[in-house]
C-alpha cells in the first residue's frame, strides 16, 4: 500500500482483507512490515479488523478508511444501520464468514477482552494516520 492510499480500495475478497489487516497490525511475516514480536492482542485483532476494511471496501459498502474509523467505536452488538462492528459483520454474513464470525465472537466476549481487541485496532490505524501525516509533510 502506498503511503495516503487508502487500505481498503484493493479489498476485493476475505483473504485481501486479512493481508491488508495483518499489514496494518503488523503481525504479518518477517519482512512484510513487521518490526517486532507479534503481540497477543495484535494477532487476536486480525481478522476482527478484517471484517471492518471488507465491509468498507468496493464489495462491502465502498466508504472506505473514514467508515472504518467511524465504525471503531460502536461496539452495540444491535446497530447494524450505523458504522460499527455489527453493520461489519452483516456486510461479511456472505462473502467473508470467517471475519464477520470474528466479531460476533468479538463483541459476545468479555468486555476486558473486547476493549484489548479495540486497543489493537486503534492503535493501528492511529499508526496509519501517523504514516499519512509524514508523507504529507515530505510530499506535501
């Protein structure tokens, strides 16, 4: 991905979503970004943080990062009419059932559980705006 590229525009299927999740947690293979020891709650955030860039993407509702960011926060297992992690697992119901499944095992979790989860995610994309803001600053 290129730097201010948005990570969701070449999500085109499950597997796509989970690289691009592993890429942004940073828990993917030695060389592909990750520069340290995968951490418990980064590896268990994978395929939660999956489901939330597939159903941004061009085959879930095509909104993109800023509905991922939007959706980060509403945890209402309920919601599924406003971004959150609900809306998320109804847009992977069909086409990426191992993520979508992902965060209703998330959400039913114990909240110390959840909230470690919801940690990894945003520290994530806070470490994607960060990236963003240096390439505007150099590029800018």
């Amino acid at each position: 991905m290129a730097p201010g590229e948005d990570p969701t525009s070449h999500v085109d299927c499950e597997y796509a979503a989970i690289a691009q999740a592993e890429s942004l947690l940073r828990v993917g293979k030695q060389g592909l970004g990750r520069d340290r020891p995968a951490n418990f709650w980064d590896v268990q955030a994978v395929r939660p943080l999956a489901a939330l860039l597939f159903a941004a993407s061009p085959r879930g509702n095509d909104q993109g990062i800023q509905w991922v960011r939007a959706a980060l926060d509403n945890t209402d297992p309920e919601d599924v009419q406003t971004p959150g992690w609900a809306h998320a697992a109804l847009r992977c119901s069909v086409a990426a059932t191992m993520s979508g499944q992902s965060v209703v095992e998330m959400l039913t979790a114990a909240p110390s559980r959840r909230n470690s989860i919801l940690a990894a995610v945003r520290t994530a994309l806070d470490t994607l705006d960060a990236t963003e803001d240096q390439w505007e600053q150099r590029c800018g």
